[in-house]
C-alpha cells in the first residue's frame, strides 16, 4: 500500500510549491526506481488540477554507462528531447531518488566533469524557461551515506517535507528583512575566516518552492568583495564524488587556493568548467527544523538547520547576483558546534542559532 504522505507531498508540489493550473504542461523527470510512486502520484495530482502531465525516466546508471562507454563527442552532447523539454514545458518537477554515490567510480575525472559540465547547461535551461521544483527521494542508498537506518531518514524527509509552511514563512522572511539593513558579512570559526559584501543584494526566502525538502534563505555575494577562507566539516559532494578536507581562499573576488584531500584532479576539472566556477554565486542559511542528519546529499543537506552554504557558479538572479556559471554546487559548512557569523561587526550567528 501507498504511504498516504506521498499523495501529500504531491498535492503539496502541484498545490503550493508550482501552483499549477489548468492547460498548463509539466515536465516530471523520474530518476531510480525509488521515483516511481511519486511519479504516479504527482501524474493523477496534475491530471486533476487540469494540466497536462509528461514522464521521463532517467538514471545514474545510464549516466555511469554513458561515461563508461562513450566518446566526449557522446558525454559532452546535448540530450536533444531533454533540451527541447525546457521549451515545452511550462513546469517542471525532478523527482530525484537516491543512487549509489560509489556509481562512477573507476570512470576518468575528465569524463565525470565533462558530464557534469553537460547536465549544468540542461539545468540552467530548466532555470530559465519553466518553474521547477526538485524532490530529493530518500532509500536505502542515502541511509547507507548518512550511516543510518532507512525508516528513521522516511520518517524525517516527511516531516521536513510537510512543515506548516506558512509559519515559518513569516519568520524567515523577518530574517531577511533584518539582514537587509548590513552588507558586511564576516564567517568565523577554527578553520574559516570569510568575509564579503551584499550590499544591494536581496535576501530570498526558500520556503517549499523550488527545492523539496526546502528551508533556506539565500543572497549572492558582491564578487569583488570576497576575501579569506572557508573549510568544510563534510566532504564537498558533486556528481558522485567525495571531496575531503576542502579548503577554499579567495582574494578580493579571486580564487587563488582550491584544495581537498580526496579528488583534487576532479576539483580542478570542476572549477575549469567556465570563469563563473570559481566564484560564490550563493551564500546561504539552512533552516529546516526537520532536518539533523547530514546525508552527503547536497540537496538534502544544504537545509539542515543550524547550517550554512556557499555555492560556486550561477547566482540566483532574484537575489541580484549576477554570476553565470554552467554549475551551481552547494558545500556546506556545519556551524552547529563552531561558527559564527557577523554583519557589520555585529554577532548575529552563533552555533547554528540566529541571535536576532
């Protein structure tokens, strides 16, 4: 039998998160089995709301043989239906179930980032031309990376999924509003000491919208602002690959030490993706109360509250930012046991607890 709260979570999506209506057309991108019982779902809540509901099934298995056997011709081209789906579409839903993170791993670094080249180009189509919003499917693969069992991360991703919204709308947007009277942000802890400016720039509350479980509140850092270092309790996670130990430094707005202790040549390859690589597009508050557990699952763990994230590559431009990138890759910092956070000289962030 169907657990009745993935019925919830696809009357959430068509009803709060994309507010679909009728005659629109909606793009659902089933990735891994795990998918298909929210693909069912999510297809009789859209045909109910009026619209106009089509399925694609895609895999990290495929991707892992497109890799493995292909040609660069092959993994750098363009899947031309997918592509054309962006056009077409007036909504889109990526229902994102969990894969093996060890699937690509005895494929060359160059081949990996140039697929993860590949996929940040349709992902920024899908930015550009529909509304979207990811659901991230936990099974027994990310229960397996958060080194816990299956039921207890169900029982968490539903509870994060199904927040009374409205309620913490209200407060976040609050937050965002204070943040909004400084600019000069400055990230201390044992191993970081970052600062920037965002002057100018908005704060934008993510509240279930675009990511599923959501929860953040999101700026874009002034580039020629960015001076220090940041380092990472977790390991940097992108297309499969684990990044320990990684330290980034910026001087005024150039990236000028990118390290880590595992994958450095998949790192370099992942910042020489375009110019746009290297610099912060997104600097972030997690805030889901639901969310405790870190899953090596970026988006999963870029809400955990009590946390932050940077992304390198494309800004969000409803922030201001103005950054363009091929990627968009969160990393995020666990701040619950160090870290601080100040604007304008003042404390406002300590311990993963806000002090305004």
């Amino acid at each position: 039998m169907t657990d009745q709260r993935i019925e919830q979570i696809a009357q959430m999506l068509v009803h709060h998160s994309l507010q679909i209506q009728t005659g629109e057309k909606v793009m659902i991108a089933a990735m891994e089995e795990c998918s298909l019982p929210y693909a069912k779902a999510l297809n009789r809540a859209i045909v109910q709301a009026g619209g106009f509901p089509q399925v694609q099934f895609v895999s990290e298995e495929m991707r892992s043989d497109l890799m493995r056997f292909g040609q660069d011709e092959q993994i750098s081209w363009i899947p031309e239906i997918e592509r054309y789906g962006m056009e077409w579409a007036d909504v889109y839903i990526a229902l994102r179930g969990a894969s093996n993170l060890y699937q690509h791993w005895d494929i060359p670094v160059e081949k990996k980032a140039l697929s993860q080249k590949t996929q940040g180009i349709i992902s920024t189509a899908r930015w550009q031309k529909t509304r979207w919003c990811l659901l991230r499917i936990p099974n027994l693969n990310m229960a397996h990376q958060a080194k816990i069992d299956e039921h207890t991360l169900m029982e968490q991703f539903y509870r994060a999924c199904l927040l009374d919204w409205s309620q913490h709308t209200t407060e976040w947007q609050r937050l965002c509003q204070r943040l909004e009277q400084g600019s000069a942000v400055r990230i201390v802890s044992a191993n970081t000491d970052l600062s920037f400016s965002t002057q100018g720039r908005k704060w934008v509350v993510f509240d279930g919208r675009a990511n599923m479980p959501d929860g953040e509140i999101a700026t874009a850092p002034l580039t020629e602002t960015i001076n220090g270092y940041i380092e990472f309790e977790n390991p940097g996670v992108l297309g499969g690959q684990l990044m320990e130990n990684l330290r980034l430094e910026w001087q005024c707005g150039v990236l000028v030490s990118a390290t880590c202790s595992t994958n450095q040549n998949y790192l370099n390859n992942i910042l020489a993706t375009d110019e746009g690589a290297k610099l912060i597009g997104e600097f972030a508050f997690g805030l889901n109360p639901e969310m405790t557990t870190f899953t090596n699952d970026i988006l999963v763990d870029e809400k955990i509250a009590g946390t932050l994230h940077i992304a390198l590559g494309r800004a969000y431009p409803e922030c201001g930012g103005t950054n363009i990138s091929a990627i968009h890759w969160d990393i995020i910092k666990d701040t619950r046991i160090d870290g601080k956070v100040y604007l304008d000289g003042e404390l406002i962030f300590e311990r993963g607890q806000f002090l305004i």
